[in-house]
C-alpha cells in the first residue's frame, strides 16, 4: 500500500500524485468518479462506467413502471462489475 500526503490548495483542490494518475489511468481532463467509502473518499477513473450503467437501469425501470418494455441483461451488469473490479487491484 502506497501512502502519500498532499496538500489541499485554497480553492479546495488538490494534485492526484504521478504514481498514482499512471497507476489508475488517469489522464489530464479525464472525468473521474468520487464517492463516499467506509474508509474515505473513492476517486475512480471514468473507463469503469459503473455508476451511468446504474443510472441507466434506474431509468430503464421507470418506463417499465410506465408500460414500456424494459430489456435488461444482467451479465452487462457484472461484466462492468468484473472490469472496475480488475482496475482497482495492485
């Protein structure tokens, strides 16, 4: 386990360190995903699309609600799954 200190800037900012931009992929104007942990806050990179894949369940299950037809398939669900989970190893 990697631990390094940074500073936060007035504004509120603060610098993802090199090692760990390369390490997680990620890159300049690159959207990233935070997010509350039990141990802190999680910043993944944008590639593991988890988070708009359950949006666009939500969504999908709000017109089913509505009489639309709603077609799901859960192994898009756990292949994305797999893909985060893979990233997030070292």
């Amino acid at each position: 386990m990697v631990e390094l200190k940074v500073r936060m800037g007035p504004k509120g900012q603060i610098v993802i360190p090199k090692i760990f931009r390369e390490s997680y992929k990620i890159y300049p104007n690159q959207q990233v995903v935070m997010q509350n942990d039990e141990n802190g806050l999680l910043i993944t990179n944008g590639e593991s699309n988890i988070v708009e894949k359950l949006r666009e369940m939500a969504r999908g299950a709000a017109r089913k609600r509505k009489g639309k037809k709603f077609k799901y398939d859960k192994s898009e669900f756990y292949e994305q799954y797999e893909k985060r989970a893979k990233k997030t190893e070292l």
